[in-house]
C-alpha cells in the first residue's frame, strides 16, 4: 500500500519516513514549501527522500507569508538561546494554522495517489506550545480526512499517522538511528544561516540536547 | 468583529460575503489562487471585494496543481453541456481536498487577524458530488477549527459559517439581490475562454437555469 509522508527535511520527518518504510508502506513524500527558508529544506528534504527511498518526492508551494504572523513566514526575530522554561508558551514561530495546511495538501495528495495512509512526523511533548500538534487535533483532523474524501465517501478513509506524537527527542532519534537515519543529512533549524543550522534557536536546541542526553553528538550541530 | 470570507469571484463568494456584511461583521476577504484561471479570477474576486466593501483583500497561492487530479488544476478536459442527471457523481471537476485547504488558509488568515469568523460559500445541494460541501464535513472541520488555533486553545474558537449550504442557486440568487450584489461581475465558469464564461461547463449551466428559474437573466451568461 501507499503512504503521503510529509517531509521537511528535519529530524522528525526523516524519522517519519523510516517508520514508513519499516510499516512496509510505498512512502511518496511531500514537502510543502511555506516559509522563507526554501532553498536549504529543498536540499535537505532531497538528500532524506533520496537516502530513506521514497518512491516519489513532490512539492508544493503555499505562500503563507502573504497571511504573516510567524517568525518562520513573516519578519519577526526567531528567538535565541532559550531555556526550556521559556518555550511553554505558544512561540512566534508557531505558524497559523500550517499543520492543517499541511495535512491538507497531503490529504489532496494521498486521494491523487490511492494512498491509504498520511505520515506526520507531530510531536506533542517537544512542542508543547504548538496547538496543532496535540492528540486531540489528530483526530479531528482524522474526521475531516474521512468525510473530505472520496476515499472516505467510498468507505476506505485515508489514515492520519503520527508515530512520533508521543515520543521524546531523545527516543525519536534512537527510533531513526534504529532505522538507518543519517541525521547528517537532515536540516531542522529555524534560522539557518548561510544555509547552516544557527545552533541557537529553539530547534536547534532541542535537538542538540536530546543528542548529547543519549551520549551522542548532533552530527549537524556537533 | 471581523470575519475571513472565503471569495472566488463566483456567485456563491460573492453572496457569502454580502451576508457577512449583513450579519455586522468586518469582512475581510481571501481568495486562494490554486487554478490555472488565476487572471479571471482575480479580476473578478477584486471586482466583488471592492463592490461590497471588503476591508482587505488577500490573495494566497497554492500550487495544487502540483498535485493534481482535477481538470481544474491539470490537463484533463472540463465536462460540457451534462444535463442534472450526469451531475451526481463526483466530477473530474473535483479538486482533491480543495475546501480543506481553503479552510485551513481562512484559519490561518483568522487567526492572524483575529477574526472569529470564517465565511464559506460551500453548497451541498447543486454540487452533491463534492465530499467536502456536507455539512458533515463542515462540523467536523469546525472541530479541527477549535482544536488546531490559539484562539481555540484559548476558549474562542473561529466559527465556520455557512450561510449558503443549505440553499438551492435560485434561493442564494435572491438572498444576494436582496442584499444588493452585483452578479453581472461574478465570475463562476470552470472553462473561460478568453476570459468569459464557456456556457456550457456545470458551473455556467447551473446559474444559467436557476436565473432562468426567478425569471431573470443571468447577467454574466444572458
């Protein structure tokens, strides 16, 4: 059967489109291209769908900048050199609304293709403060995919798959290293520079720590 | 309060957002260019916002033809001249997941602007081959409405309205020259050629005969 893996080019997703493979899917990976950082999760998402053998890579560009309000898609400074305390709150970088986007287009995707499945490489514990990303929202959205879609109508509902939702950094990249993942070649900052990882963003950050509490070294940041 | 109203340029936006204004709300109007008829629909769109006192005015790109599986997105032919009969099953007309990604946008836009309202002129009743004009799936999206934003997680999640789902194209043609909107500019045909409507696609034959229906001409069309 075929699955829609939303692929970034980060560390979640890469991870995403292992378990996808190892569920004995046939991964089309897609990655949607919303933000102002394109060029470098472009090379990155190619790199993750060439090295893990998804079957096909698509690309679809949504231009929510022109609907601003986040740190990724409008001018506003992503934040640096947080503590863990400070990353409670709903950030700046939170994008309106772009997980549904997101499964959106893979939905539209998945019904093209005949998929069965949808991959979504959500973490609920990592990022408490994206609304987006909780349990609770899966299945909503699990509801709007069966009742969206001719699949659905026809009564074989797409599935929203979202393996990683209740793991912690640390267990996600002991998941993927288990799978064969080079995390060398994944891209998960926020504000890259140059087109290198900053180090210092929220996301950098958690992955860096999330390395080092397994003993390892962020083969990107180290 | 603002509302995000959903505006193709079509008869059904365009009646959406006289109702809106009705209703007291400060419209704020999105219109997803996801098509190949961008030009036209744009015109239109602006036509319509500016008619009925839009306070803005954005355009969002989404290149679902990146995807594809529709004739409106890809190249595969529009259907002519079909009688009701023929108009059951679900088209090849049919965008995948289409208003799923347009609600996502208005929830975005929503949720930027803090609107609490998003207006949609979905329609279950003269395209009862499209999964996503139920109202089923309308209340399960309003659930993913409440779940996926801040505004939700704060206890003021965005209403999904839509006035017209109920409606025969007769019925929303009188609610909306009752609430002063201009057809003549509306834009509605699935096919242009040169920019005018083709006549003869479901969408041009549907308004043809509920004009005809109220004893009127279509001003596009007549």
């Amino acid at each position: 059967m075929r699955s829609v893996v939303l692929l970034s080019g980060g560390l979640d997703s890469a991870t995403c489109l292992a378990i996808a493979k190892a569920d004995g899917t046939e991964p089309y990976a897609l990655t949607v291209l919303y933000g102002q950082r394109h060029a470098v999760e472009i090379e990155a998402s190619k790199k993750v769908a060439n090295s893990l053998g998804a079957i096909e890579h698509k690309f679809v560009s949504v231009e929510l900048s022109a609907i601003g309000g986040s740190a990724l898609t409008a001018d506003i400074d992503v934040p640096k050199d947080r503590d863990e305390s400070q990353m409670t709150d709903i950030p700046v970088t939170y994008v309106p609304a772009r997980n549904t986007v997101m499964l959106s287009l893979a939905l539209g995707y998945a019904e093209v293709i005949g998929a069965e499945a949808i991959y979504a490489g959500v973490n609920a514990l990592d990022y408490s403060g994206y609304p987006d990303c909780r349990p609770e929202y899966i299945a909503a959205f699990q509801a709007v995919a069966k009742l969206a879609t001719k699949a659905g109508v026809e009564g074989k509902p797409i599935e929203i798959r979202t393996p990683l939702i209740m793991l912690t950094k640390a267990q996600i990249i002991e998941k993927g290293l288990s799978l064969g993942v080079d995390y060398g070649i994944t891209h998960s900052c926020y504000d890259p520079v140059d087109g290198r990882a900053c180090g210092h963003c929220d996301s950098c950050l958690i992955r860096l720590k999330a390395f080092e509490s397994l003993g390892l070294t962020d083969p990107v940041l180290g």
